[in-house]
C-alpha cells in the first residue's frame, strides 16, 4: 500500500507537471518540458532529487539542455523539528545531549533531503558540525528505488532505445551511490581515506572525525570556517591570490584523481573554505569516486591522443572501457574522432577547454550510440565542475594545461596506468 501511495502521488505530480506545459506552449510562454521535469523532481523528494543529479552528468543518456536544467536541481528540504534532532542523536549515541555537547545549536546550517547539519561545541571549547540522517527517509529511498527498479524494468523490455542505454545498469549505479550516501559511517570512511591520502600537505585541510559521536544516522566533524572559494570580493580584500588559488584547488582534484585513484565527486563552491593563509578546506564526502585500472587505461588513452593527435590510442580506450556494443563500426568510430581531433582538437593540449574537449568527444559517444561506465561520467562531471570553479577564479585558466604535466608523464612511461606522487607531475 506504501508503494501503490507513492507511485499514485508521483504520478499526479508528473500528470499535472504535464498539463502545465501543454498549456504554457499553447500560450507560447517559454516554459519547457525540461524545466517541468525539474520542478516535478524536486516536488517527488529525495530520491527523484538524486536521480536527477546524476541524470545531470550523464552526457551519454541526456542533450544538453535537460543536463544544464537539472544541475538546478536543489537537495532541500523542510526543516525536521529540534526535539526530533535531539532525541535522535539522543537515541543513537546513548547519551542526552547535554552530556555529550556543551552547546547545539537547534537551527540548523543546512537542510538536504538526505540530513540536516547543526553547529555544536564540543567540551574544551571544539567547534563542530553534526549531520543527523531524516527520520524515515531510508524506508522511503529504499520503496522509491524498489518503484524505480520495477518500472524501468519494464520499460526497458519494451523500448530498444532505453534498453541500448543499459537504463538498468544506470538504476543499479544509482542505488548503491545513494544507499552509501545514506550512510554516515561510510562517509566517515570517505574523510578519513582522504586526510590519509593528504596528510602533510600544507596547502589542504581535511575535517577531523570524531568517531564517538557518529554512526551511522549521526556525523560529527571539526567546523572549518573560511571564505568561500567563490566570492571573489573577499578573496581579493583578504589578499588571497586567485590565480594561484585556481591552481591549487585545481591540483588537489588532480592529486586525487591521478595519484590517489579516490576523488570527491561534488567539488561544488560551496564544498571549499579558503582559510586566512590560503589552506584549503574540504567538506561534505557523502559523494566519492574511484578510478579503477580500466579507468586508468582509458584516461592514459585519452589523454595520449590528445597531446599527439592520434585518434587510434582514443578508440582503443573506448573499447577498453567496454562501452562499445558488439555491433559498433570500429572504423566509423575511428574516422569520426579522426576528423574530431583534426578540427576541434587541433590546438595544443595547454590551450583547449576540457568542457570543450569532453563536449566533442561525448557528440561521437551519442552518434554512435555508446555508453559510459558510471565511474567514467562521474568523473567527467567531476573535472568539468573542477574546471568551471578555477575558471571562475581565473579567466585564463584551462583544465588541459594543469593536466599537460600528467600527459607528458604518460608519454614518458607508456606502461604506467597512472602517475604517482613521486614521479614528478
């Protein structure tokens, strides 16, 4: 009967979403089929808001136009009252607030569909950040997937194109992101694999754990303050050098990427805090990625043909990655990027767009119906943020020219998978 409710008021949301937009056509206004769908995720909750994220960095799956509407998507929600807060940390870590803060702070930092954040101190005078899982959105996310599980299922018996896009690989991939996101003990996990990965490094701040007070309904992390990474004005008035600043939030996605194989997938500005000095913080690790050894290979493929213009080291990456279908023609394939990289990707490496360059490529990838893996697209959803956010900081940056170091080292050692720390990047 929970089912059956949620499915009947989905479909009243998406009904009326669609009898909107015929009218507003009819009226000639400027409203479209993509903003209604955006407007209907963000009114079906949580999981639908989720889903539509990860449809936004699926260039494979989605034009551009549905893509650039449904990054608007926005994870909030209502507030959940104070005394529900307190009684589930209560709950949770077995002890009563007063015990285990010296002050809580009830209105909350923040408000997602998955938890909500609230400012603490801890005894001695820690400032921290506790996150507290919504009560019943893991029953609610795991009826929804169950739904959207089913109905793809069949639709993807019925429909060769949908099936062509692996629609079911897609649902699984979902799921498990959004199931590890429910999980604030592996998000602790997350932090803590990254402090590791970045321990020493003066430039980067990673939040400390503390572990006694989590689980996994309930986060506690040191509270790092800061500027934001995007407002210019009081970067420039605290004498912060933006050029620089560019270059090294860019470095340290890089670092994670091609050195740690373990990158946060969500480097949006709101995520990075500029301390005083110029030290980067990072926050929220609920959305992780990881490069695995046929990622590798594939990146070390793309990025060799693009510093040398040879378009057959960029087909034998796409096949390695196994996102060509039996029926694919290799030799179209490898004529099309052939005449890609001699127009489009003529210039050198250090002054091409990496949305450019990822926009081209994925024009082939549709054309001839490909597809990507999930750790591929986020990935690439990843650089392009990476990119958008130092570009923002500096005009004249390019993503290809911070990675140029990476491809030199590449052609150096064709049999490496990737760089290492140690190898000079």
């Amino acid at each position: 009967m929970r089912a059956l409710r949620r499915v009947a008021r989905a479909a009243i949301v998406i009904v009326r979403h669609i009898v909107v937009y015929l009218v507003t056509r009819l009226r000639a206004r400027r409203a479209t089929a993509a903003h209604h769908t955006r407007v209907a995720i963000e009114q079906l909750g949580p999981t639908a808001i989720k889903l539509g994220q990860m449809l936004s960095t699926r260039d494979d799956v989605l034009p551009s136009d549905w893509q650039h509407e449904l990054t608007r998507l926005q994870d909030t929600a209502p507030r959940v009252p104070p005394a529900v807060i307190r009684a589930t940390i209560a709950e949770e870590l077995g002890r009563p607030l007063h015990e285990l803060f010296d002050s809580f702070v009830d209105a909350p930092l923040a408000c997602a569909s998955i938890g909500q954040a609230h400012a603490a101190t801890l005894p001695g005078g820690i400032d921290v950040v506790v996150k507290v899982r919504r009560p019943g959105v893991v029953g609610d996310v795991e009826l929804d997937l169950d739904v959207i599980t089913k109905i793809v299922a069949l639709i993807s018996w019925s429909s060769r194109r949908v099936r062509s896009l692996n629609a079911m690989d897609i649902v699984e991939q979902f799921s498990t992101t959004l199931r590890h996101e429910l999980d604030y003990a592996r998000e602790a996990d997350n932090v803590e694999r990254f402090a590791a990965n970045f321990a020493g490094d003066p430039d980067v701040r990673i939040p400390a754990v503390h572990r006694e007070l989590s689980c996994a309904r309930v986060l506690t992390l040191e509270r790092l303050r800061g500027l934001k990474i995007d407002d210019l004005g009081a970067l420039s008035a605290a004498g912060i050098d933006r050029v620089a600043l560019a270059r090294r939030a860019t470095s340290l996605v890089l670092r994670s990427v091609f050195e740690h194989g373990f990158f946060h997938a969500d480097p949006h500005p709101g995520n990075f805090f500029i301390e005083p000095g110029g030290r980067i913080g990072l926050i929220d690790f609920g959305m992780v990625g990881e490069v695995d050894a046929s990622t590798r290979a594939a990146l070390r493929s793309v990025l060799v043909a693009l510093a040398t213009g040879d378009a057959a080291p960029l087909v034998e990456g796409t096949m390695r990655l196994g996102i060509s279908r039996e029926s694919t023609d290799t030799d179209a394939l490898a004529a099309d990027l052939d005449d890609l990289i001699a127009t489009d990707l003529s210039k050198p490496l250090g002054e091409l767009s990496l949305g450019r360059v990822l926009s081209s490529v994925l024009g082939v990838v549709r054309r001839h119906h490909l597809r990507f893996p999930s750790n591929l697209a986020l990935l690439g959803k990843t650089l392009g943020m990476c990119e958008g956010l130092a570009a923002h900081l500096d005009p004249q940056f390019r993503l290809t020219e911070a990675i140029a170091p990476y491809v030199a080292q590449l052609l150096a050692s064709p049999a490496a998978d990737a760089p290492t720390a140690t190898d000079g990047a």
